[in-house]
C-alpha cells in the first residue's frame, strides 16, 4: 500500500472534541509553531544567581543618552535596577521614624524597636539610620546600619521586632536611639478581601498584630491532622473570638489559649492555601467585632514603569510616582533611590508617558491634587509639556484634566503608534494630541470589551491586542473587535480541569511580546491558584494559538538586549537581594531568565534541566474508506523531522470509537534520531493520534507531516 499522508493544521484547537478535531492538535507544552510546523521552544537560562524579594510585576527596559542599558523590575516589596550583571535595590522610602529606642534580652538575637503609633506589619522592610546601639548589649552602629531589616512580630502599635545576626549581651529596655526609613509599600503579593465598613480602626478599635508559630497546611485543620487551632507565638492582646486574616486566607475562631487561637474554621473568606511559620497574622477589632467584606476587594500590587527621556519614571498601583535618573545624570545613580516626582498626585492607578508630545499622564488619579482620598479611578491628569511637576492647568501651560464615563475604573493603557489606547473595566478610549487649548481628545471606541487587568494589553505591529475582564480576547485596529480563538473555553472556564484562569487575581496577568516569533503571550494564574503557573500564546502573523505551562509574572521582548528577559516567582524561595537581616520565605522571591538560549533549562551553575515539551494531535482515520466506519491496520511510519537533534519520542494513540478512551496500551513511544528511517508497528484501530515529545537535555525538534503505511481492515467491532 502506498504510504498515507496526515496533514494536520498549525495551532491547537481545543474548543470541539477529540475525534472532532481531526487534522488538528489539540494539546501541547512547551512547543510553538514556526512556518506551518510544530516545535520545541527555545530554553532560556538564569541570569544571576541572586534571587529578588517578591513577585515581579512590571519590567521595563530602557537605555540612558550614552547608551547605557539599564532594567528596572518592580515587586510587591521592592523596586530594583538590573545592570550590568548585577542587581541594585532603589526601592523609594517612606517617612521616617525617628526617635526610636531598643529592648533587648540577654542571649537572644531579637531586639525590640519602640515607637508609639507607628504602622508597620510583619514582613515590612526598612533601613537604619543615626544608629546609638543600646548601651551594654554588645552591638554597633554597622550592626543596624549595613543591612536591610524586616519586620517579624507586631507585638502591640508601639512595637516591633526584629532578628539581629547575633545574640544580645545583657537586657536593657528603652536604651539607644535611631530613625527607622520603612520601604514604600506597593501593596498585596496576591489577591485579597478586605475589612468591610465599621471594622477598621475609625470610631475606636485596635489593630492587633501576631505571628505563626508553627506552619499552616493546605487542609481544614492547617495540621496535616485532626486539630482545631492555629499556634501564635502570643495571643496577647486578641479577643476571646473573631476572625484573623493570614496571607489572602481568613480564618475565623470561638476560643483563645495563651499561644493557640481555637475552635478554627478556615478560609472563612478568601482561599484556603499554606502559610509558612513566621507568617503575619492581623486582626482589627472596632465596633465590638470583626468583620470581613466580600465585596471589598483589594488587587495585588503592582507597578508602571516608563521613560521620559533617559529617566525611569516608576507608579505603585493607587499610590504615589517617583523618578530615579541613570549614570549619565547621576554617576551615583546605582546607589541612589527612587524619590518622589514633586507636585505630582499621589495616588494613580498608573502612568505613562505620552511620547511625541512629552506629556506625563496620571490615569485613574486625584480629583485634588496630594489627597489621596479623592482619587477617582475614571479620572486622568497629564502634566504640562516637559514638566512632569506641573499638573496644574493654566492659560499658559498644556496641563490639563478629563473623566471617562464608561465603567468604573480605569484598568490600564498602553501607547500605540499616535495615541494612547485606554482600557476601563468596560470600554475603550483613544486619547491622542491635539495641541493647545484641549492638548488631548478622547474619543470611545469600544464597550463591553474591559480588559482583565493593568498588564494584560500589548500594542504590535500597528495594533491593541488584550484578555477581557470576563472572558475573551479583543484587537483594536482601528475598530475594537473579539479575536476569534480556539481555545477560549480551555482559558477562560474556571470548572472542570481547573485550568482556566483564575478571575480573581486577574490584576496579575501579565502579557509579554516576542518579536523574534510574533507571538503575543499572557501569562496567567489558574483557577485557586494564587500566583501565575499559565500562559496561553497567539501568533499574530500565522493567526495560530498555543497553550502551556510557562509560569513568568513579566516579560520584556529583545530590543536593547538581543533576547526576551523575564521573571518566575517562587512563593518558598528565600530571597537573597536585597540582603535582608532576619529574613524568611514569607515573602517568596523571584528568579532571573534570559530566553531563547539554547534548547534546556539552564541554572547559575550551568547545570541543564530538560524542557518536557510535547504535542498531541486530534483523532484522524487516516483518509481510507469512510469517517472512522472502518477498523485499520497500521504496518508502519516514516518520521518526517524538518529539525531534529538528540531524540524525539513518537507515541501513536488509538481509539476504537470517539467515546471510549484511547486504549491503555498505545502503540510507543518510539524514539526516534536522525538516522530513523522507519518504524514498524502492528496497530489496528478506527481512530489514531499522534504525540510528539521529549525527555532529556540537549534535544529540539521541528515536526512536518505524519506518513504511514495503512489499509482497511473490516468492520468488526
């Protein structure tokens, strides 16, 4: 018999069923498609074997006027500077305390720092200055001065505590002095409830810190076991029931030992999930008790990074914006933090820098400008032309103010070729020069097309593409319109697999570009996860879609660096910059990668991990004789590897009707090298399909067409 061909299209297609997708694949990781054809992605390396504190959630890079490259990546906890191989923290800083004095404990290595009403929580950061060491207990002033400190415990509001990296001498109580710079705090590693109406600190009321002692599970008890309480180092100061939030999760009580908070019910609002011992633990009491709000939500944090000229102009999500100029402005810049831009408001959803007309433009901002409470997330404040400290408009400036009216929030924007495209939780805006008196018009173009979250658009080759807030993908080009997409169900459907994505932590969907292979791929967290562990990718130029398992929280595309650089977070990971004294992993901290190197996983020591990428295609009947009416009998294949180094395994599935699974002993998997000419097999079934992978290291492969040598084989069932 003359051997068949199985032509099977480029992309997956994931919204019909298996046998429904003949001639397409439906399932893969790791894998992209290049010139009609499937194959391995390319394997990226790690950069530094530092690992930054937090999870990152913007990137960007840029160059100053001498050509200088610099990176700047902001996290939950820091804002830092790559460059030149190295890290350098420029986390701006918040008001100082001063006035602060010592407790220590002869032997013990925790110092208590006093001062009345200060704000601090557990895991905040902070630097010393103008350190007296408490007199007698053994410590200098480099002691509290080299090093970034954090927050443990919280004992009360006029204390706190830290780990020193030795042991007191004696015990003395309110010796010493020293002012206390608290880092700025861009907000919540991942999505969380907040305190509803009538529970926070106005009318009276406490704010009662604690710490774990002891590690809570994934399971009801927090255990691993049958029991009913979670362990504080001291329950001083909680009340006898209520509700104490731990990470994103509340956990409600009925009792309290002096160390154990009893009769637990956990994830009485949030999501159930571990938390290592040392985590922080609150509770706010007001009004006689506690309460949480469902309806009270807070997004995780985040940052927008731009340039205006050479300098980094860098937004917390809803809080103040700083500037920080490179080298050439500043030969001490890498020792230098971001400060505050003066004048500016001081909360922003975000900002950007409107380019050709060198505008600084502030989007979901204050109504009055340095108070905050009046911030209005539809409203939008731009500077005057090349003067990012003037905002406010006059008869001779292009400062200027507008409102959306369409939705309630201003999710994010993103500049396109002449225009900035904004995106509100339910329609879309251009915003574009005009020049004096009006400076900008804005016009809507969309409705019912919200975007999903601040980093989940990008512009390329002349258009917008995003994630919707509730589901589907959108391209504004001109006119706003849905992007069709054969794996919508398999994203955006949160039961089932679970592997949908999570809604609630959309704010953390990050989309990246890589131009080397004109793809555009958000990075998203699955249904109950917490933290990205997802991606799904659209070729823009062949029109194609691929899902998989790639977990990056920001992507920066090659341009001044020849290729993409991203991040992952590790929520276990102890950081290790910024040097951190007292440190846990309570933090999490993420990890360095440059991409498109190589074929594998590559850590700082050069050791190489395999990237488990696979393929697998829908059922196909191989062309003879009717649609799957007959059994067939499949003597052999010929691969057909367009690009093949190492090995490649080959499995051939079968199936005898569409709905029976496919049989348990699937023909494979073959390897297959170069020199493979051919395999023989005994196979018979009505329907087959074909997977594609690898195991080891130092193998990549290109897959063309499927041929094999097939022919009828009856009707018996």
């Amino acid at each position: 018999m003359p051997l068949t061909n199985v032509q099977i299209r480029p992309g997956f297609n994931k919204q019909v069923t298996q046998t429904g997708a003949e001639g397409q694949w439906t399932d893969g990781d790791f894998v992209r498609f290049r010139y009609g054809l499937p194959e391995k992605i390319g394997g990226w390396e790690q950069i530094l074997l530092n690992t930054v504190v937090g999870a990152a959630r913007e990137q960007f890079i840029w160059a100053d006027l001498d050509g200088r490259r610099y990176a700047a990546i902001g996290t939950n906890k820091v804002l830092v500077i790559y460059y030149e191989g190295a890290f350098y923290d420029i986390t701006p800083l918040d008001t100082a305390l001063t006035g602060c004095t010592f407790d220590t404990v002869n032997t013990s290595a925790t110092v208590t720092v006093n001062k009345p009403a200060h704000t601090l929580e557990p895991g905040d950061l902070f630097t010393f200055t103008s350190v007296t060491p408490p007199s007698g207990a053994g410590y200098v002033a480099s002691d509290f001065t080299t090093n970034t400190f954090q927050v443990v415990t919280v004992p009360d509001s006029d204390s706190f505590t830290i780990t020193m990296a030795s042991a007191a001498g004696t015990t003395v109580n309110g010796s010493g002095s020293a002012t206390v710079n608290p880092y700025v705090k861009p907000g919540t590693l991942g999505f969380t409830y907040g305190f509803g109406w009538g529970t926070g600190l106005w009318g009276g009321g406490q704010q009662v810190f604690g710490t774990l002692n002891g590690a809570l599970l994934d399971d009801t008890a927090g255990t691993g076991g049958t029991g009913t309480s979670v362990t504080l180092s001291s329950t001083t100061g909680f009340p006898s029931s209520g509700t104490i939030k731990v990470g994103a999760e509340f956990i409600s009580y009925t009792g309290t030992t002096s160390t154990d908070l009893t009769g637990i019910t956990r994830a009485a609002a949030g999501t159930r999930s571990a938390h290592a011992s040392g985590s922080g633990v609150e509770y706010y009491t007001a009004w006689g008790e506690a309460s949480l709000s469902q309806t009270l939500t807070i997004d995780p944090a985040s940052w927008s990074l731009d340039n205006f000229g050479e300098k980094l102009i860098a937004t917390i999500k809803n809080g103040e914006s700083f500037e920080w100029n490179p080298i050439n402005s500043n030969p001490s810049a890498l020792s230098t933090r971001a400060t505050v831009i003066s004048n500016a408001p001081t909360a922003s959803v975000m900002s950007l820098v409107s380019d050709r007309d060198r505008h600084l433009v502030m989007l979901g901002t204050e109504t009055t400008i340095g108070t905050a409470s009046t911030q209005d997330k539809m409203f939008i404040r731009f500077s005057d032309q090349e003067n990012i400290s003037d905002y406010t408009p006059t008869s001779v400036n292009t400062a200027g103010t507008f409102r959306l009216d369409s939705g309630t929030k201003i999710v994010g924007a993103v500049k396109g070729k002449d225009y900035t495209f904004i995106l509100t939780d339910n329609a879309a805006y251009v915003m574009q020069f005009v020049g004096p008196p009006f400076t900008f018009s804005v016009r809507q173009v969309g409705s019912n097309c919200g975007a999903i979250g601040q980093h989940s658009m990008k512009f390329v080759n002349g258009a917008v593409y995003w994630m919707g807030e509730s589901g589907g993908f959108f391209v504004f080009d001109g006119t706003v319109k849905a992007l069709p997409c054969p794996v919508e169900d398999f994203v955006f459907t949160t039961k089932g697999d679970g592997l949908g994505v999570n809604y609630q932590n959309g704010e953390s969907v990050y989309v990246g570009l890589n131009h080397l292979y004109e793809e555009i791929t958000w990075f998203y967290p699955k249904s109950g996860s917490d933290y990205i562990d997802r991606c799904v990718t659209y070729n823009y130029q062949d029109q194609t879609w691929t899902t998989g398992s790639l977990a990056r929280t920001t992507w920066a595309d090659a341009n001044l660096y020849d290729v993409p650089y991203a991040t992952e977070f590790d929520s276990t990971a102890v950081p290790t910059f910024p040097t951190i004294q007292g440190v846990t992993n309570i933090n999490g901290a993420f990890k360095y990668y440059a991409h498109e190197v190589g074929v594998d996983q590559v850590d700082t020591t050069g050791a190489k991990t395999a990237i488990p990428a696979f393929i697998q295609s829908g059922d196909f009947d191989l062309g003879i004789e009717g649609d799957g009416q007959i059994f067939m009998s499949m003597r052999r294949f010929v691969p057909d590897f367009k690009v093949l180094t190492g090995d490649a395994q080959v499995t051939i599935n079968l199936r005898d009707y569409p709905s029976t699974a496919a049989a348990s002993s699937p023909l494979g998997p073959f390897t297959i090298n170069s020199s493979t000419d051919k395999v023989d097999t005994r196979a018979r079934s009505r329907f087959a399909s074909l997977k594609i992978a690898n195991t080891s290291t130092e193998q990549s492969w290109r897959y063309g067409t499927f041929r094999a040598d097939v022919q009828p084989d009856g009707m018996r069932g």
